[in-house]
C-alpha cells in the first residue's frame, strides 16, 4: 500500500517486530542458566513490493515494512554430531579409569599389606626355618605368614570379583536409565511430529531431543540421525534404540559368576544381541571392563596362586615333618578359582616339610621350599606392572580425549549459550528502534494533522 497512510503500517510492523526481538533477547537472558537451552534469534524479513510479477498491474509500495521471517535456534548439526560423538567416547574413557583406579587402590602395590609383602614376608620365614629348624616358634612363623599370604590374594580377588558383580549391576541401572531416555525421546518425536504439521514453535522441543539425543550419546555410544520430521532416531551398531515415536529397551543378561555379559535390543518382538564391544558410553565402559579387563586381572591372579601353589607343594613334598610324614601339601586351592581359594592345608607346625631326612633337624628342604616363592613373585609383578600400566594408559586417553572434548564443547557453546553481554545489546537495539518506529508514526500523524486540519486555513 502506497500513500501517507502506508507509514503508519510500516511503524506499526516495526513495533512488532522489534517487541518481538526484544521478547527474543528477554527469553534468552531468563533461560542462561538453563540446561539444554538453545539461544534463538529472531530473523527480519523486509516486506515490500510483490514478489511475483504481475501483467495487468505494477506495485507502487515504497515501504512496505519489516516483519518476522524466522525465529531460529543457534545450532550447527555438524557440531552437534561431533560434540555428541565426543562425548560419548569421553564418558567411555572416564567410567573406565574410575573403576580401574579403584581397582588398582584396591591391590594397594607397592605397600605393607600386599601380596607383594606377604609374599617376600613367607620366603623369609622359610628361609629363616631353614636356618632354625628346631625352633618352634620359625614353624608357626611360617604357618602364619602362609595364612597372611593366602588371605591377602583371597582379598584382591574377591576386591575384583565385587567390582566385576558392582559393574553388572550398573549396567542393569544403566539400562533401565537407557530405557527411560529412550521413550522419553520417543515421545519427543511424537510431538514434534504433530508440532510440524500444526505449523507451531518447536523449538523448545528440539532442544529437549537434543539434550535428550546427547544423553543417549554419552549413556550408549550410539549414532543420532535427524528425521525429515524433527525427531531424531538413535542406533546402536545399526540397531535402533529410537525410531520416530517408537522406542526399544536394553536387554542386560549374564556377567556374573564367570558368564560373559550380553547386551541386547529389545523392539517388543525381537531381541537383537549386540556384541559388547559394539557399544560406547558408559554402558560400553561397563561392558569391555566386565567382558575383559577384570576378568583378565582375575585370571592373572589365579595364575599367580596355582604358580605358588605348585611351586610350594612341589617342593613341600620331599621334605619330612617332625611326625616323620612326607608327601603333603602346604598351599590347598579350588581349580575354578585359585586366588578366591588359597588356603594353607597344613594344620600343625609339627606337619611342614622341614627336613630332606626324616627324623632330623635338618632345615636344607625349608630353605628349597621359600626358593620357590621367586617365581611366583615375579608372575605377580608382572602382573601388577601389567595392570598399572593399563591404568595409566586409560588415564592418559582420558585426558587426551578430554582437551578434544572440551574444544568441541567450547564451540558449540559459542554458538548455542546464551552471552549476556550480546543479548543486552540485542536488548537495547531493539528498544531504541522501537522507539524510532513509535516515532515515525507521530511525524506521520503531526503530517496528517497539518493536511487534513491546517491545510486552506487562513486567520
């Protein structure tokens, strides 16, 4: 519309639209603080002439005003993705240097209450009844450092067998926690589905799928994939744990007592296992570290244990006690778990294989007996080294993954947090232009006055 009047419509729209910028910059100043929370940005679109061309007839508007075009949320998919993938490997490395650090506390090596010690105090006290054999308090010396011995490898490795059943019971919280973030999603895309179609602001919407997309990220690993509708579907090693408005649960089976974890998807008519090293996150954490990193230090020790054992009793045969008895074992085990086993079979100081020749206060076989400890010794340290060497590399990843991590998260919060000082500014530009909009429809009006009352007055 062209004429003196069109600038009252063209004030008027500028009013709109800069009130609705400065409700924009308000919402966005009140939402700072909020998880999840998107900054938006209301977009003007000028509105002038037609724009499809006409035949018969030719706009003549000047000025036809400013209107909103879009009110945007501040994303950038490709960040988006690449935040929610580091994520994910982030939360993966961290779960498993927490628990490997309470592991490794738990094996308390170097110390005086390690294998390590118990270890070195058994050889002595054999060694030193090789030396004084008839004394009795070097035979109950050995009894008892024996039985330290064994309780000190019976404690890591029920320390390792309570944190492998600690682990899989996580992983069922973790899967229930999956389950919910999942339907919760699922409901998401229900809604902006019907948003979509209603032609209403979904942006509060999108920013719950996001936050709800980037909890999945860190709790499984999985992929999330925009739809053509809004939503965002979520797979796990290409099975879907999110579709549309259709939601699976995590199936957590095994784990305990030796049993390998398994992990699976669940649509309601199918469950579909997925290999355990498939999986990212946490839950995935949880798995590799049940599937293999303690069940493999458990096995080690096991190892060390039978190493001892055989070593021991080989040796403790040959040697006579001073009931003049040979043949006995010193150390007795379960084959299905040496380390949560071990115990000393001797009862009596009177029963230890002293002596090469019956009869005698010979010492020669206690000594050849703590001999055998070194081997054992070393099977252990090694195995120490291994695993400490295996914490610090986890340590190390996590840290590496962490600078990545945080410069991914720094740019996306560049672009989607709220900057109070540039929302202020947003805020006062808009004011002062909808006060040069109030004014221009008060020039137009004084304008108008001046035509229509002074105009041909004469006094």
């Amino acid at each position: 519309m062209a004429g003196t009047f069109a600038s009252f419509n063209t004030g008027l729209s500028a009013l709109r639209y800069q009130r609705i910028a400065m409700d924009v910059a308000a919402n966005n100043i009140a939402n700072v603080t909020t998880d999840g929370y998107v900054r938006r940005r209301a977009d003007a679109v000028s509105t002038g002439a037609a724009v499809q061309a006409a035949l018969w007839s030719r706009s003549d508007d000047t000025a036809g005003g400013v209107a909103l075009g879009s009110l945007d949320r501040m994303v950038d998919p490709f960040l988006d993705l690449r935040a929610r993938r580091e994520h994910g490997k982030q939360a993966f490395l961290d779960t498993r240097v927490a628990v490997l650090d309470r592991v490794e506390s738990g094996i308390g090596e170097p110390g005086d209450s390690g294998v390590a010690a118990a270890l070195d105090d058994f050889a002595a006290a054999w060694a030193d009844l090789g030396n004084h054999p008839e004394r009795e308090a070097s035979r109950s010396a050995v009894l008892s450092a024996g039985a330290t011995l064994a309780d000190a490898v019976r404690v890591q490795a029920a320390n390792v067998t309570t944190e492998i059943e600690d682990q899989v019971h996580h992983a069922t919280d973790l899967g229930a926690e999956i389950d919910a973030t999942a339907a919760s999603l699922a409901e998401v895309n229900r809604s902006l589905a019907a948003a979509q179609l209603d032609g209403t602001d979904s942006n509060d919407l999108l920013d719950r799928r996001d936050e709800l997309a980037d909890r999945l990220s860190t709790l499984t690993g999985g992929e999330a994939k925009v739809r053509p509708d809004g939503g965002m579907d979520v797979t796990v090693n290409g099975t879907a744990l999110v579709t549309g408005s259709t939601s699976s649960t995590v199936t957590v089976s095994g784990g305990s007592g030796g049993a390998p974890l398994v992990l699976g998807i669940d649509d309601g008519t199918t469950t579909t296992t997925v290999p355990t090293s498939a999986w990212g996150g946490r839950l995935g954490a949880v798995a590799e570290l049940v599937t293999t990193t303690l069940p493999q230090h458990l096995a080690g020790l096991d190892g060390v244990a039978v190493t001892l054992a055989t070593a021991v009793n080989t040796a403790h045969r040959t040697g006579y006690g001073l009931d003049g008895v040979s043949g006995r074992d010193y150390f007795a085990y379960d084959p299905d778990g040496a380390a949560g086993s071990l115990r000393v079979a001797i009862t009596s100081p009177d029963q230890l294989g002293v002596a090469k020749v019956a009869g005698t206060f010979d010492g020669s076989n206690a000594t050849a007996v703590g001999a055998q400890v070194e081997g054992a010794a070393s099977s252990y340290q090694r195995l120490v080294n291994g695993f400490g060497s295996s914490v610090q590399s986890a340590t190390r990843l996590a840290s590496t993954q962490r600078l990545v991590t945080a410069q991914v998260e720094g740019s996306r919060e560049q672009l989607t947090g709220v900057n109070l000082d540039e929302e202020t500014l947003n805020l006062v530009a808009a004011q002062r232009a909808y006060e040069a909009a109030a004014r221009v429809i008060s020039t137009v009006d004084a304008v108008i006055d001046t035509l229509i009352n002074r105009t041909g007055v004469t006094r």
